[in-house]
C-alpha cells in the first residue's frame, strides 16, 4: 500500500512509500522515545499519513488522491480492546496516542483496506461508517504522528489479525449521495431562474423590484453604502450614509439614511451649489 510520510509536524511535504502492510503494522506499534517540550516534540516526532498526494503536492485536501487505511482516533476514554471491538471482524493494529494515561485512555485504530479509496468522496464516507470516532478524521489528507512516548503513558499497542475491509460498496453509495445532493442543488438554481425570469419579465420589472428593496431594507442600503465608499455616522437622527459621489456635482457629498423610514432617498449635501436629489437606484447603477 502506498502511505506517507512527514519529518514533523511542521513538515508540509509528504514522503510517499510504498510499504507492505505487515511491516506498516510494526512500524505503528513501535513507540519512539520523544521528550522536551510541546515545541520541540512537534518538531522531533515524524507523522504519517494513510494517503497518497499529488506528486508534488503538500499536505492538503486538495493534494490528496486515495486513501490505503481507515484511521480512527478515540479521545473520549476508549480501551484498546472497546476500540478493537467496535471493528471486531477486521485486520488492525491499535497503539495508545501520545496523551494517553490510565485515568483518560486515548487510542487509535489503524485498519488496512481491502482496496484504496479515492479521496474525492472520503469525507461523506467516513461520516457514514464512523460514529464513535473523532470526526476530524474524516479529512483524507489528515496525518498522524507516528506511535511516541509522550506525555502520558504507560503506552501498549496490539495488532488483530482478521479480514480486510472492503470499502467500495460504501464508497459507492457515498458517491451516489454527494451526485443527488449537487443534482438537487442545481435543480433548485435552475427553478430560482425561473422563477425570477416569471417574475420579473422585462428590465423595468428589475428595476422596481430594485427600487423597491432600496427603499425598505435597511440592510440593502447600508451594503450600498459599502460598495460605494461610503461612510455610516451616527447621528440623533438615526445612522446617515456620508462621503458617496454625487451624480450631479462629481463631489463626495451624497448622503442618506440607512433606516428607511425616515427618509428613503439620497442628497446632496451643497443643495444652494448642487441641489441633487434622487432615489438610491440612480446610485446603485453606477456601481
């Protein structure tokens, strides 16, 4: 199977191997001895990961192409053997994590896959098999630090021999859902399309419901005042928009209020030199 490897934590770049699993499964219940301080083991103790990047690529998800195992963390108090036994019919290896103690266990569990699965999808499956696991985990390109001996303890790791897990029939029927949820998603776009061509059949139809939601949404008239460079000030009057061009002058002297209700068109602040005054549609086309 093809896994990789990183220096340390800070490590972006994957080192990829093709290993068999069996010595895979030493190397994971093998504990390296790592001290010092949280900085310095993040820099000392090297990470691997269950999947396969992009060649050349770094340690994202966007780099990562198939997963070879499914990696499970357990922080919530598991026992190696209740790790063990939620997955009882497989092949795995399970090693205490690095913070592990007696008093709070905390361990991973590493199965081997009958056949590698494509990253794209990885997520939604994992959210469909796993339930008792860290949810972190369901990120494909997801590393974990190799077995250390840390700040806990005592550390112990068992390998179970059984079966491989066979994903694809899961992996399938993820897929499936992730091609109906796009499917629906762009059917609802299509019918908001629509339903707003119906709606609104010409220019004009625009343009009123436009003129419209500037005049009534306070909402609408204050992102107007962003798009435009304007300033909000607060006044006794209530929040006034300052600093926006004036279609008349050329000067940034617009002004209007972000609550509607007292005043729902804009102006000009040299009314004796300028004198502009208009609804706030005859802003927005000049964004």
């Amino acid at each position: 199977m093809i896994v990789s490897f990183f220096r340390h934590a800070r490590d972006p770049r994957p080192i990829e191997r093709q290993i068999p699993w069996p010595r895979l499964a030493v190397a994971l219940r093998t504990f390296r001895p790592v001290s010092g301080t949280k900085d310095e083991r993040l820099d000392a103790c090297p990470l691997w990961s269950p999947c396969r990047f992009r060649e050349g690529g770094r340690r994202s998800l966007g780099d990562a192409r198939e997963v070879s195992l499914l990696v499970l963390d357990y922080d919530d108090g598991a026992s190696l053997e209740e790790a063990l036994g939620a997955w009882s019919d497989y092949e795995a290896v399970a090693h205490t994590s690095w913070s592990h103690r007696e008093d709070a266990p905390r361990c991973r569990l590493v199965l081997p896959l009958r056949t590698p699965i494509p990253a794209e999808g990885w997520s939604e499956l994992y959210g469909a098999i796993v339930a008792d696991a860290d949810r972190q985990c369901r990120d494909p390109s997801r590393a974990y630090f190799l077995p250390a001996v840390g700040a806990g303890g005592p550390h112990r790791a068992v390998y179970r021999p059984g079966d491989r897990l066979d994903l694809r029939t899961d992996y399938e029927a993820a897929i499936a859902r992730l091609e109906e949820a796009a499917a629906a998603k762009e059917a609802a776009r299509k019918l908001a399309a629509r339903r707003a061509r119906e709606v609104y059949q010409s220019r004009d139809d625009l343009d009123r419901a436009l003129g419209r939601r500037l005049r009534e949404d306070a909402d609408a008239r204050e992102a107007l005042a962003v798009r435009l460079g304007g300033t909000i000030k607060e006044r006794p009057s209530g929040r006034i928009v300052r600093g926006v061009e004036c279609p008349g002058c050329g000067r940034p002297s617009v002004l209007w209020y972000v609550e509607p209700g007292r005043k729902s068109s804009a102006w000009c602040e040299h009314q004796n030199s300028c004198g502009w005054f208009g609804p706030l549609t005859a802003l927005e086309t000049r964004t």
